[in-house]
C-alpha cells in the first residue's frame, strides 16, 4: 500500500483490533468461515482456493511483483524452445494441422518468444492458451494477439501438439500425508494452522491428471510437449509447499490469497501419468544442462554481435537461466511426446 490516510489508518487498526490484532485477507475471511462450516479443510483444498484467488486478482509476475521467470529474464529462454519445438515438428514432417498450446502463459513473453522462431522456420498452426486468470489473459493478449483461450487442457483441439507448461506444474495444488493420514488446515489460537507435523509424503491428482489429459492428445494426435518445473526427479518424503511474496519466503498460512503458494514437482509422478495414459517420456534433464545443449551461448554471441551494448546483460541471463546456485540445477526439464514422434534437441537419445 503506497499511501496511507489518518482516517484509514485509524479504521485500519479498529479492524485489526477486531480481528486479533491481524488484519484478515478477503480469501482468509472465507476460508475461515469454509472451516468453521465444514470443519479442517485438506492442504490440497486450501492451496487450490489461495491460487485461484491469488493468480484471478493480480499480475504476480516482475520485479514489482512477486517472483520472475525465465522467460521474463531473457527472450533467450522462449527462444530455445520455439527451436527445439520447430526442430521436432519438422522432424516429424511438418504436419500442417499442428498448434502451439501453452499452460498458464504468465504474460505471454514466452509463447511470443517462441513463436517468433517457429514461423520463422514455416509453422502456421494456431495458438491455444490454457488461462484461468482474466487478468492474465489480457496481458496474453496484447503479446499474442491472434490465440484462442481455454480454461482446461481438455477443450484443446484433436490436433498435433507443440505445448509448453513453464511453472504452470508448480501451481497445481497438492495433497499432503503425514503416516497415512491426510493433512489439514484448521483454526487455532486465532489464525489458520495444520492439523498435524511429522514426515509428509505429497502426492498431486491435479498434476497427474493434467499430465495424463496432455499425454492422451499426444498418443491420439502426435506431438510433443515440455515441461519445466523446479522440482525433484524422484518421488520423495519431505514438506515443499512454499509461499513466496515480493521475492521473499513467507508463511505459508498467512495472508492466504496475497502470496503465491507452489510445491516442489515430483517428476517421476509426472513420467508416470504420462506413461500410463501412452506417452513416451525422456529423461529429466536440468534447466542449465538442457539450455546449453539447445545452444544458448551460440544466441547470447549471436544477440551480442548485433546489439553490443547488450552484452553484459546477456551473460548475466545465462547465468541466472544456467548457472547451477541459481536456476540451472532446481529447475528440471521433460518432454512426453508421441511415440511416433522423436525425442526433440536437448534430451540424451
Ligand atoms: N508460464 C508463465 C507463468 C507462470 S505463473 C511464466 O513462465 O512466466 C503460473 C501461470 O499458471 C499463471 O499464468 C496462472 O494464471 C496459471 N494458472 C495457475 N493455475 C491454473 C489453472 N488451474 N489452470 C490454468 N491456469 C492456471
């Protein structure tokens, strides 16, 4: 809050004193009275409520926002992907009737990044955006400005794919178990709080049936798709949910709503869904290792050559893109493809 009148203050800290000295978020409010009606609500439920509040009310993205992301650190990033997927749709024999779909576009920088690549190597198909936020979806808008919006990945079309879901996994909500028994959230001592501690084991069905909706499409219409995440590549115990707010750590039960809440993906979760629906899936690559082999030092000189004022900006995304202490090592990368399709640049053979 930028300004703040004597009025307001004052009204402020009646509110706060009304409420336990805490001023309640709009989301808290109603999750309170969610859990007072129908009793302790799962971490699944409560994650899923926080990010659609959270993501319907704002643009999160940027330095005066919440947290970045690779493809609003450099135009390298779409780039790199834009080649990889033209690289495999042409190794697949160009199939006309191929669209680019994407879930959970942020701005869109990335889907305009990577656009710019494959109609530059001939693909016409169409765009599909998979948004929920109407906010989002302006911004998607004026970068790209000729795509069609879905709320779901099964309103695609029956259509070869070239998809891409960057930090979109992340989002999704996740259940929480600690020896067995389902993990919640309740009220006590005045503010929200879990229900139990001790080792959690998390599982996604939100995750694994986006996976498994995506993999159908591929097995029946071909294509490939790339999912870039940060995340573990095998399935292990251990609390990841997180809430990040104005680039720093914050609580996870306060302030639901203002704050973006992630977890960590499971990897081989999504290798499973994926393969169970008929997929083929590569190996999980690092972020660093992935963008290296699809030659991003080759378009950082490249870039460089032509814009020398950008030279030193440039090296300074690799890093924050590559380098291991920063993006390069947590950030993972998978592609699920068709079987018919081949396994596209930047993955072992
Ligand atoms: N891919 C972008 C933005 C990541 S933030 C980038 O890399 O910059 C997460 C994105 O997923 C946002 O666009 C958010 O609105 C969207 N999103 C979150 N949950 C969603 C859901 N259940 N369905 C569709 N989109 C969702």
């Amino acid at each position: 809050m930028a300004h703040v009148d004597g009025q307001g203050t004052t009204a402020a800290r009646r509110a706060d004193r009304r409420n336990g000295e805490r001023r309640l978020t709009p989301l808290e409010r109603a999750l309170r009275e969610r859990i007072q009606n129908e009793g302790p609500i799962t971490v699944e439920a409560y994650m899923e409520a926080c990010n659609a509040y959270y993501y319907a009310t704002r643009d999160p993205l940027g330095r005066d926002g919440d947290f970045t992301t690779a493809p609003e650190i450099s135009q390298m990033f779409g780039e790199m992907i834009g080649a990889a997927l033209a690289d495999a749709w042409a190794r697949a024999g160009k199939p006309s009737d191929a669209i680019y779909a994407e879930l959970g576009p942020g701005r869109g920088s990335l889907a305009a990044d990577a656009l710019r690549v494959l109609r530059r190597a001939g693909f016409e198909g169409a765009v599909h955006l998979i948004e929920t936020s109407p906010v989002l979806r302006v911004q998607q808008g004026e970068r790209v400005p000729d795509a069609q919006w879905h709320d779901s990945i099964e309103d695609l079309p029956a259509a070869p794919l070239l998809l891409v879901a960057n930090e979109f996994f992340d989002a999704l909500p996740v259940r929480q178990f600690v020896a067995g028994f389902e993990r919640k959230v309740m009220i006590a001592a005045g503010g929200l709080a879990f229900d139990r501690d001790g080792e959690i084991m998390e599982s996604s069905p939100a995750r694994d049936g986006a996976v498994s909706a995506i993999a159908t499409c591929l097995a029946q219409s071909g294509g490939v798709a790339l999912v870039i995440d940060y995340g573990h590549e095998k399935t292990a115990p251990g609390d990841t949910l997180q809430a990040v707010r104005g680039h720093r750590y914050v609580p996870t039960l306060v302030d639901p709503g203002e704050q973006d809440l992630t977890s960590h993906v499971d990897f081989e979760a999504l290798r499973r869904a994926a393969t169970d629906a008929g997929a083929a899936t590569t190996q999980v690559v690092t972020q660093g290792d992935w963008l290296q082999r699809l030659g991003i030092q080759a378009r950082a000189d490249a870039l460089a050559k032509s814009h020398p004022k950008r030279a030193e900006e440039l090296e300074i995304a690799i890093d924050r893109l590559c380098h291991e202490e920063q993006m390069g090592q947590l950030f993972k990368v998978l592609a699920i493809r068709s079987p018919e399709w081949p396994i596209p640049a930047g993955f072992p053979e």
